[in-house]
C-alpha cells in the first residue's frame, strides 16, 4: 500500500516528497500537504515515514503479497 499521509497532523515541510527515490508525490507543491499521485511508484522503504518530523503524519502499510507471505 502506498503512504497514507494525515493531513491534520502534516506540517506540509515537504521532506516526504524530497526524499522519495521513487515518484510516489510527483506534482506535490511547497507548502501543502503531499500528494499521493502515482502509489504504484511506491518501494516500501520507509524514506519518507522516517524523515517526516511529525511522529504518525504518515503510515507506510505493508502490501498484500508481503502481509500473505508473513503469515
């Protein structure tokens, strides 16, 4: 799943999208809060969660096949 950003706690510091390898925020403007544009795009990294300075602004949840195969 792709990151799933709260918008009321975001401070819209733009770190997420500047840190991103993949293109996941592409079209995301200074200033306000993120865009997941492109969720396909996303590596399941974690970049983005651990530069965010606002703890739980967003949530990187683990896709299926990942989740399956876990169990």
């Amino acid at each position: 799943m792709p990151p799933v950003i709260d918008p009321e706690l975001c401070n819209a510091c733009g770190k997420c999208w500047r840190q991103c390898p993949g293109d996941v925020f592409y079209g995301s403007i200074k200033k306000e809060v993120p865009v997941v544009t492109y969720p396909e795009e996303c590596w399941h990294e974690s970049s983005c969660v651990h530069v965010c300075p606002v703890p739980g602004a967003i949530k990187l949840r683990a896709p299926l096949p990942m989740m399956v195969s876990y169990k």
